[in-house]
C-alpha cells in the first residue's frame, strides 16, 4: 500500500514581500517627522542648549532612533530652523500678496519679523548659535524684500534710492534691537522712526 505523500511547503507570494521594508521606512519616516517636530518645539521653548533627551522624550522615541537619523545636535537644530524659516516665509508671502497697498505690505512685513522675533527670543538665540540662517534662506528672503521694495519703488511711496539690501540691513539691526531692548514699546517706536525714514516723503538723496 502507497503512502500519502507528504504536502509540498507553502510559501509567501512573492507579491507580499516588500510589505515588510515599506512598513520599516514608514516607520522611520514618522519617527523623524516627529523628532523635528518635538525640536522645533523644545527648541523654541528653551534654546538651542536644551538637552537631547528632552527631544527624545517628547517625540517618543529612543535616543538611538533619535541619533540615527541626527548624528548631531547641531544636525537637527539646523534642520528645525530652516524648516521654522520656510513657514515663516511662507506666511509672509500670503500676507505681503493679500495686501493691495504695497507701503501696508512693506511695513507689515517689518511688524511681522519683529513680533516673530519677539515671541521667539530662544529660537532666534539659537540662530546665533548656529552662525545665522543658512545661504539657502537668505536668499528667498532677499528675493522676497526685493519684490516688497519694487511694489513700493513703482507705486512712488519709497523713499529715492533705497535698496534691497539697505531693507535687509535695517531688518537684521532693527532684530538685533529687539533682543537687546526687550521693551516692546521701545522696538516698536525705532521701527516707527525706521519706516518713516524710508517713505518717499523724504527726498534727500542718500549717501553713496
């Protein structure tokens, strides 16, 4: 008599292979968006001397997970900065173009960086720290102002002269102000002056 032979083994289609990779890269994907955003929260609030751990644990992640995709500190505080100054840029866009009077664009987009600088004292220490934002950032912001003082050079509101880079100027004193001052009714007086000192009423010709 002929014994039943034993059934061949069974395996995975090969269709559901991948599934396992695609799940550890979702994974990994999450748990770095969650560390930028817990670092760009605790760094906020605290600076950019706030410990790691700190970060880990309000990502909820181990801190070789956190070390694996940020080797270094200054890593993520670099990536959490630039990623905070593209929002910020951002918004300013939205603002600068919903805003019909170019003058209005130009002195909200001042209010804006100022009071931005204000409620965000350990954030921009931080910037400090990492020796400013990156080249990258500088320039969208450079093409932003620009197209604010071309908006006001051709509406005849700005003052004969002024360029782009004496608005970035005035911009990068008047934030260094705000640190040094803290009053906010002082800051608020110097971008005041500031502005004045800009508008086309002033037709003096500006030193070379």
């Amino acid at each position: 008599m002929r014994e039943p032979r034993a059934a061949a083994p069974t395996t995975a289609p090969a269709a559901g292979a991948p599934a396992a990779p695609r799940g550890r890269r979702a994974d990994a994907e999450r748990n770095r968006a969650a560390i930028i955003t817990a670092a760009t929260a605790v760094f906020a609030e605290h600076g950019a001397d706030v410990d790691v751990r700190e970060i880990a644990r309000r990502s909820g992640v181990g801190m070789g997970t956190l070390y694996r995709h940020f080797p270094s500190k200054e890593d993520l505080l670099r990536l959490s900065l630039e990623q905070e100054f593209t929002a910020w840029l951002t918004q300013a866009h939205e603002r600068a173009a919903a805003t019909e009077d170019p003058w209005q664009a130009l002195s909200g987009f001042f209010e804006q960086v100022l009071t931005t600088q204000a409620h965000n004292r350990a954030l921009m220490d931080s910037y400090v720290q990492t020796g400013g934002p990156t080249e990258s950032c500088v320039h969208k912001c450079r093409v932003f102002i620009d197209a604010l003082r071309q908006r006001c050079e051709q509406a005849g509101v700005l003052r004969p002269g002024v360029s782009t880079e004496d608005l970035l100027s005035l911009s990068g004193s008047l934030c260094t102000t705000v640190q040094t001052v803290g009053d906010e009714r002082r800051w608020r007086r110097l971008m005041t002056i500031s502005l004045d000192g800009l508008s086309s009423r002033h037709r003096e010709p500006l030193p070379s």
